[in-house]
C-alpha cells in the first residue's frame, strides 16, 4: 500500500531521525510509469551532512532511479558547511 500511495505522489518528506536510523530509499517500487519521487528530508541543523554522501537516497539520485534530494535547513545553518550539496 505504501508504495502504491509513493506512485501518485511527487515526494516524500521524513525527518532527520528517521533519515539517521533507518538509512531509507524513499523511492517507489510500485512503479508502471517509471514515476520517479524527490526525498525531502527536514534537518534544521543540517546533521545529515555526515550521512548523505553514503545514504541511500543520494544512492539513487547517481544512478538515475531518484531525484535529487532535498534538504531543509534552518537559516541559521551556515552556509559554507552547505556548499558541497547544494541545499
């Protein structure tokens, strides 16, 4: 049913603890059309930044089977430790 749900939508949104444990895909493998789902992740403090180059999302996103991720930081991130992703 999850998966089905993921087809008709444009993103999923999961928060930085989630992101951190569980390491998700984020993607859609109740997939005809080849629909393909934008990860949002909601990381005030941008503590995701260790994990991403690694994780499974940006996984997808390099080998064409994902969009690229989206992260959401506070503006009280700096922005030179944000740099290198584009967020």
């Amino acid at each position: 049913m999850t998966h089905y749900i993921r087809a008709h939508h444009d993103a999923i949104v999961v928060g930085i603890s989630t992101f951190l444990a569980d390491n998700p895909s984020l993607n859609c493998r109740y997939n005809l059309n080849k629909h393909k789902i934008r990860p949002v992740i909601i990381d005030p403090h941008f503590k995701s930044s260790s994990k991403l180059a690694g994780s499974k999302i940006v996984e997808n996103y390099t080998d064409g089977t994902g969009l690229k991720p989206l992260i959401v930081v506070s503006r009280d991130v700096n922005s030179s430790s944000t740099e290198e992703f584009d967020v």
